[in-house]
C-alpha cells in the first residue's frame, strides 16, 4: 500500500520527487520501527497507542520538533489515503497532537547589500557572468523557487509584456511580471549563450559551461559564492534570495495578498513568516505619521 499511497502523491497529487522522496523515508522508518519494536504490527494495522510510541521515540533521539511534525504530516496522509480506499475504517494517526516547534525566522539581505552585489559587482561580458547575474536577478526579482529557475524555459519569457511563465508546486502555473533591465538582461544573456553554445536546443534558460540545463548544486554554488562575498547574512541560499524577494516586497508597502501571489503560496499563512520583517518599517510611519508619537 506504500507504493500505492507514493504513486497516489505523484500523479494525483502532484507533489515534486522531493516531496514524495521525504514522504517516503518517513514511512520507511515507521516500518524499521514497527519490525524492531512491533513485528507482529503491519503497517496497515497499527493503532494510535504504535504511532504515539515512535513518536516517543523519535523525540527521544536527536530529530528537532519540526522534523517529527513533518513525519506526523506524512503519516497521518499515509493512512488518510488507506481510509480513502477502505483499506481501513478510522485513521490512527488522525489524533497524534503536533509538538511545539519555535519559529524559524526566514533569513534575507539587506537591501544596501542586494544593491551593492547586482548594481556595483563588475560582471564582464563573458556568458558565465551574464549568466551569474540573470540567475541572481531573477531569483530576487521575481522570488522564484530555485526549481523553478532550473526548469524555466526560453520560451516562458514574454518580451513583450514582460512577463515570465513559472511552472511552480503540483505543476501550477502562474505568471509573474519583470522589468525593462530584467528582459533587457534576459536578452544580452540570451545572445551570449547563443554565441558561446552553438547547436543548443535553447530549450532551458539556464545552462551550466558546457549548455547543459542546470541542476540544483550548481545553482547553489554560484548564489553561495556571490553571498558570501557580498553580503553579512548568515545563510546563503537561492531560497535566501527569495525571503529578500518577499521582505523587500512587504517593506516597501506591498499587499500581503499580491505578495502571497507572486510566490506560488497556497495559503497567506505561509507568505505571513515574512511581516515581521516589516515591523521596523511600522514603527518609522508609526513615528512620522501619529500626532502622539
């Protein structure tokens, strides 16, 4: 029923080979679980009192609250799906209460030290450094996923509109609009990778040296590099740039909603981790507009 329940993820839900890949190592150790600690138990038949105990166990070792309330996520869908298919008749995990994890602050970039690294950083003209700053435009500038960035198409820029096409989460497409020096970035790179790899398919924007399409790691490698050269902030990631994305957006006045929007979130709970970035912008209007202050 696991592989049912992983196929379900895939084509039904169409969740990302990360996901499913997460889902499935979360099963996977509720079953070296259940064969150490319960053999006689398979894991369509486990009762709540089995699962509370592998979670007993799991706070025992070192796992951080987050990390075992993903699992209890992961498990409590598992046997949703075997109620789903009358597989079993009640959910034995639908009870098991989440652990209290403190919140993790996004991190992000000053807004001096963006400027310094994509407007005072001498990229010369070669198609590597185009390429370097395209990547680190269109992840501030747009907030894209860094999946995103890698599977975005030539022919998902709209010139004309200035617009780009993103392919996001469970295959939801949505359209987030860029600027002039964006497209007019996006097109000296473009003449670049078409001079430098003739015969391409040009079907990927990004490519690595060789026109191969790009892959995480190596996305990884040229925002760490940049980052760490250029900016104080503590973490150093394409999804970093993304949190700058967002936080810049709210600090200057941007509606949570539109905000919500432009990054693919299914909910504004999730977009609402980036207000409190905002807070030091509140108390400067709070000051030069409230007649008390």
């Amino acid at each position: 029923m696991v592989e049912s329940f992983l196929r379900y993820l895939r084509y039904e839900k169409r969740y990302s080979d990360h996901t499913i890949l997460s889902y499935q190592n979360d099963l996977n150790q509720l079953q070296n679980f259940l064969d150490s600690e319960f053999p006689d138990a398979p894991i369509i038949e486990v009762n709540h009192s089995i699962l509370r105990s592998w979670l007993i166990n799991l706070s025992e070792s070192s796992l951080s609250p987050r990390s075992i309330n993903r699992k209890i996520i992961s498990i409590r869908s598992f046997y949703k799906f075997l109620v789903k298919k009358e597989v079993i008749s009640t959910n034995p995990a639908s009870k098991l209460s989440m652990l209290k994890a403190s919140k993790k602050l996004p991190y992000f970039v000053r807004h001096d030290e963006i400027i310094s690294l994509l407007d005072k950083k001498v990229f010369t003209d070669s198609f590597e450094d185009q390429r370097d700053r395209l990547i680190l435009e269109l992840l501030y500038g747009t907030g894209i996923r860094e999946a995103e960035l890698i599977n975005l198409k030539e022919k998902d820029i709209d010139f004309l509109n200035q617009q780009i096409k993103v392919l996001g989460k469970r295959n939801k497409e949505r359209i987030i609009p860029v600027t002039r020096q964006m497209t007019d970035l996006i097109k000296i790179y473009l003449q670049k990778k078409k001079e430098s790899h003739e015969g391409n398919d040009g079907k990927y924007l990004i490519v690595t040296n060789k026109g191969n399409k790009s892959y995480p790691m190596f996305i990884y490698r040229i925002v760490n590099n940049y980052l760490k050269s250029f900016t104080n902030v503590e973490k150093t990631s394409p999804h970093v740039l993304r949190h700058t994305f967002a936080t810049h957006l709210l600090n200057k006045g941007a509606d949570l909603n539109s905000v919500k929007d432009l990054l693919g979130h299914q909910s504004i709970a999730s977009t609402q981790i980036y207000t409190h970035n905002t807070l030091d912008q509140l108390k400067k209007i709070f000051e030069q507009a409230h007649p008390k202050a």
